[in-house]
C-alpha cells in the first residue's frame, strides 16, 4: 500500500497555503482566496477520526476525511459519513441514516476512504489526479474508480455525469449520486483547490501546514534518538515530502553550515542582498561569523519584508518576517527549477 508511505505527506500543490483563523487562505502576492473551514462539529470529530485513520493506515488524510464530512453532514446527526450503505456497516440497516452511532459511522467511513484510496492509486495527500478519482468513488461506489479508469484513465466532470445519468437509467431513478461532488469535497480541503505543482511553492505549502508543531517529528525522522537544534531537521523534512531531497534539489541536512554549503557548492547561495521568492531556504547568522546559525524556508516576500515559516524557533514551527537585507540574514539557497 502506497498511501501511507514515508510517515507524512508527500505535497505537490500549486499555491502557499496559509492558515487565518481558522480558514484556509492562499496568497499568491497580495491576492487572497479562501479554502472553507468545516464546521465546529466536524472539527470536533477530528480526534475520533484521527484514531481510525491511524487505525486503518490513513493518518495523512485526516484533513480530507473531515472535508468528505463536511459535505456529507457537516458533522451532523448519527451518521456523520453517511456510511450506513457501506459493506462496513454490519450492526445497522444498510438504508440511508441506517447507522445511529456517530463513533461507528466514523469508523465505517474511514475505511470506506481506505478503499477508495487504495482503488484509485492515491500515493499521497496531494495527488490530487487521484484523490479526485477516490472522492466520487466514495459518492458513487467502487465501481466508478473502476469504469472510469477502464473508460478515461481517471476522473473527469463529464465522465462522473455519464456514470451517473448510466446507473440513473440502469436502476430506473431520477438521479444518482452527486455528480459535482468532488469539487463540494475539495472546497474544504486545504490542498484540494489546487492541481499538481512542484518545487518553491510545495516546499512552503507543506511547511506551513505544520505550523504549531514541535519538534520530534522532524529529528526522528532524521535519525536522532533525542532531542536536537531541529530547524535544519525540519527543513530537510519538508524537502523530503515534496520530493526534492531525492530529486536533488534540497540536500538532507541537520547542521545549518552543511545546508548553506551544499547550496554554496552548487552555485545556488545567493547573499543577503538577494531578492528572494516563495520556497527559498533562507539561512541566518545571529553572531555575524560568517557562519549559518539557522535556517526557514521563505514563505512570500512584501513591503519590504520576507516572511519565513521556520521550525525550533520557540521550539516550535513559526511563521516569522524579516527586514529585506537584514544583516541576520546570511543568505538564500535558491531551488532552481
């Protein structure tokens, strides 16, 4: 199974995901365009989605199982997944609002997701192309991600139209299922308004949805038994869920010196008088030897100041800004595209 592979998310998406208040905005310059918040009764739920999904393999998809039951019910009634039809369901009615236990639509619904996800080859949070061809296969059944595949290669609008006027006629209803369900989904999911992206804008997408986090995730992934100065850690981790340590572009570093030699040796350590972009990895030197004493990734750049996402800073994943050409600042690896 793929989908739970590498312990964390493995991002790919196209714009800075930033979080105000509890909705989802990305920024793209000074342009704002806000991805839903669920609900408060969804957002109560997440512990007890949160225990199945690790359960079941699907820790990573937490935040798009809360936005599939944010348009199922909006963490409403008994039967939040609305998964009482599910093959899953063996103490209740296999009606529609069949299931009178929340806690058991949760966990029928899960893995329910599990399912879908596994048929449609989702590899990670952010693939998009198939995740998109899970969701209508958890509105319409498994037999989509099947006809869709075998028809089209994948999802499609038009092709969840056809399915469904197909069975609509098959069954002799008036309709069936949700034919846009997959955008009503993704309007709640933070990395579901976006395609497919690479590089820069990754990096700080996933960057910023650890915001908060401490620090353990980071210097165990690394290798380290306890606690270490974990920003370059958590840097590297960063990089690894876009893919860019192993395509190159981002070395696995936990010392900030061997990160900004790294870039130095590549040609790609640009000086503090840099202007620099989205996605940067931008080194620091507090005691002005010359030396890099800490490291963030770039967030965006305005008004004169660059603003950072950075983890051990309080010992914590903050988002931080900076005077442009600030004498902190040693200098900006540049990814390179």
């Amino acid at each position: 199974m793929v989908i739970a592979a590498g312990g964390g998310v493995v991002v790919a998406i196209l714009l800075v995901v930033l979080l105000f208040g509890g909705a989802f905005s990305l920024i793209g310059g000074d342009n704002v365009s806000s991805v839903l918040p669920v609900s408060e009764e969804v957002d109560a739920y997440e512990p007890v989605i949160r225990l199945y999904a690790e359960e079941y393999g699907v820790a990573d998809y937490v935040e798009l199982i809360m936005a599939i039951m944010m348009q199922e019910s909006g963490g409403r009634g008994l039967d939040p997944m609305q998964a009482s039809e599910s093959g899953y369901n063996t103490r209740y009615p296999n009606t529609p609002g069949g299931i009178t236990d929340p806690d058991y639509s949760i966990q029928c619904g899960v893995q329910v997701v599990r399912d879908v996800l596994e048929r449609a080859g989702v590899e990670s949070p952010v693939d998009m192309e198939h995740i998109r061809l899970a969701l209508q296969g958890y509105n319409f059944g498994p037999g989509y991600i099947t006809w869709a595949v075998r028809h089209y290669g994948g999802y499609s609008l038009a092709n969840a139209a056809e399915f469904s006027a197909m069975m609509a006629a098959q069954l002799g209803w008036d309709g069936y299922g949700d034919t846009q369900y997959v955008p009503h989904v993704l309007r709640y999911y933070v990395f579901g308004r976006f395609g497919t992206g690479e590089g820069n804008e990754a990096l700080v997408a996933v960057a910023l949805s650890q915001e908060g986090n401490g620090g353990e995730t980071y210097w165990r992934w690394f290798g380290f038994d306890s606690r270490v100065d974990w920003c370059a850690c958590f840097v590297s981790w960063c990089a690894d869920q876009c893919g860019l340590i192993d395509a190159g572009t981002v070395p696995k570093f936990s010392l900030c010196t061997d990160g900004a030699a790294w870039f130095a040796d590549q040609g790609r350590l640009m000086d503090g008088s840099y202007a620099p972009s989205a996605g940067d990895i931008i080194f620091f030197d507090w005691d002005g030897d010359g030396n890099a004493d800490h490291v963030g990734i770039v967030e965006t750049v305005s008004g004169g100041r660059v603003y950072t996402v950075e983890g051990n800073s309080g010992d914590t994943v903050r988002r931080k800004d900076y005077a442009l050409g600030g004498t902190v600042i040693l200098g900006f690896g540049v990814l390179g595209q």
